[in-house]
C-alpha cells in the first residue's frame, strides 16, 4: 500500500495524501489535507479499488472532482451536466 499512497500522493499534489486501514473488509481512508492542514476530501475505498490500475484512476479523478468541489471551483450542477452531455453523445453514436 506504500506504493500506492505514493501514486496518490504524487497525482493528487499539491495536497497530503494520508492512506489509513478503516474497516474490517480491507478498506482504506483517504484522506486529503490542504497546504494549512485541513481536511478537504476524507473517503474510503476497498482494497481492490486502490490496487486494479483501471479503478484506481476513477479513484485518482473522483477525488480531484471533489477537491475542485470543496474548493468552490467546480459546482455539482456541472458535473451533471457533463454526465448528460456524455450519455447522450453515446446514445446517439449507438443509434
């Protein structure tokens, strides 16, 4: 898990990255700390979301998403209006 807090910490800078165990299932809290030392983003994921490549990028970018959002850069209501925006894109390229 050493390595991965390093990814973390390396993707994730400018803010501290802790990786603590928390449950008995294997799951891990991270938890993102500003250059004052608070606390913007705290969430936890299972093992497997932190150690398969491919989730742990979804990780990687829902925590970004979420600092954005804490920080008051990026509002939910734009988030949700990308998610349609993409969904439609597909439905239509199925059509």
């Amino acid at each position: 898990m050493e390595s991965i807090s390093l990814m973390l910490g390396e993707a994730l800078s400018p803010y501290q990255v802790t990786l603590t165990p928390s449950g008995a299932k294997g799951e891990y809290r991270v938890t993102l700390k500003n250059t004052s030392g608070a606390i913007m983003v705290e969430r936890v994921f299972n093992q497997t979301q932190l150690t398969d490549r491919r989730q742990l990028t979804d990780v990687v970018d829902g925590l970004h998403r979420d600092v954005l959002i804490a920080e008051g850069r990026l509002e939910p209501c734009v988030i949700a209006a990308l998610r349609n925006l993409a969904r439609d894109k597909v439905m239509l390229a199925a059509n």
